[in-house]
C-alpha cells in the first residue's frame, strides 16, 4: 500500500457534512500522521478481520459483480470497520480492515463477537464465487 493510497483511504473516511446537511460519521480528531502511525502492512495483508478474504480477492469479486457494490462506488478493496459501532473512528484500536460483504452485512449492528459467525459462512460464500469464476474461465480456455 502507497502512503498516497493510505491518504486517498483516510480522506475518504474524514467526517464530513453533505449537501443536505447530514452529517456523515468519520475522523474528527485523527490526523493522517496518527492514522499513517496506525497502519501497520502485516494487518492489513491479513485481509478481512472477520472472514479473511484477502485484498486482492476483493478486486476479483470487485470486477466480477460491480453492479452489487453499491454501483461499483465500494468494494474494491479493504475497508475500515468500527468493531463497536458504538465508537467513533477516532478510537483507532476500535478500527480493522474488512471487506465491502463483512462491512455491508455487520451495518452498525451486529458487535464484533455477534457477527463472527456470520463472516465465517460469508467467507465461504465469497470464497466459492471465486473458485466457481475460476473454473469457468479455466472450462473457457480448454
């Protein structure tokens, strides 16, 4: 991951007003040097801390199924999740990777510890979109 990529990640999670005045939850005291401070590669290579699906998998699934990522606006690569929706992204310890499907299907809902067991079948779902994708591109080449 480039610094510029982190950036692009940490601008896009700042707290914000939209045009209608609402007002959209993220960073209001972390500064990018203490979130650069945070980041650590290992982790992040690690994938979804709650299915393990893997960045790269996320692009695949990505360019299989855009239309079923919000229009193709998300799910491209890692996101960062709050584990307790209850805490503001400013409590960096509160904060993992995760992908679009773990992040969507958590919502603001479910605690880390509920939601486990949902990820788990969710990563084997996703895992055999991809495997099945794989297939029939290996069936389409013979």
């Amino acid at each position: 991951m480039t610094r510029a990529e982190l950036k692009k990640i940490f601008d896009g999670k700042k707290e914000y007003l939209t045009k209608r005045g609402v007002l959209v939850k993220g960073f209001k005291l972390t500064t990018f040097t203490m979130f650069e401070d945070w980041f650590n590669l290992e982790i992040f290579e690690q994938g979804c801390h709650y299915c393990g699906l893997k960045n790269e998998e996320c692009y695949r699934l990505f360019l299989l199924r855009p239309y079923a990522t919000r229009n193709g606006k998300r799910g491209r690569r890692l996101e960062l999740d709050r584990m307790s929706p209850l805490l503001e992204y400013d409590e960096l310890h509160n904060i993992r990777w995760c992908c679009y499907w773990c992040n969507n299907a958590k919502s603001n809902f479910f605690s880390e510890a509920e939601f486990r067991p949902v990820a788990a079948e969710m990563g084997k779902a996703l895992r055999k979109v991809l495997e099945t994708e794989a297939a029939g591109q290996l069936g389409q080449l013979a």
